[in-house]
C-alpha cells in the first residue's frame, strides 16, 4: 500500500494510504482494513467456553466486503 501511495503523491500516513486502499483494492462499507486484533477477537471468543453452544453458525469477519451468503 505504500508503494501505492508513494506512485499517486500521496504522504505516508496510514489514512491517506488506507482510504484510497479500500476504495481501490478491497471496499467495503466499513471503510477501513481489517487490523489483526478484529480477526483475532471472534477467533478467540470461538475458542472460548463462551463460545460452548454455538454450533454451525456462519460467521463473517470481513467489514461486510461480502454482503450475503448463500447456502
């Protein structure tokens, strides 16, 4: 993504690097990137006794880049 940047003119700030990044490579309507904790969270709390009575559920962990699911 920096390199991205650095091609267009834009400064090397997250935000001017990510907003076009999203836009561009992988929009969604959350219109950020997945950081690694908001993937790491629901994995853990499915690991979790918390987590014991879930059973085939689909969850999605993508900042709603896919908008449904079909089965």
């Amino acid at each position: 993504m920096r390199g991205i940047a650095k091609q267009s003119q834009r400064g090397p700030t997250t935000g001017r690097i990510e907003r076009p990044a999203v836009k561009e490579i992988v929009p969604n309507s959350v219109g950020t990137i997945g950081r690694f904790e908001e993937i790491a969270h629901p994995v853990k709390f499915l690991a979790s006794p918390l987590a014991d009575y879930i059973d085939g559920a689909d969850l999605r962990v993508d900042g709603r880049y896919v908008t449904s699911i079909n089965h």
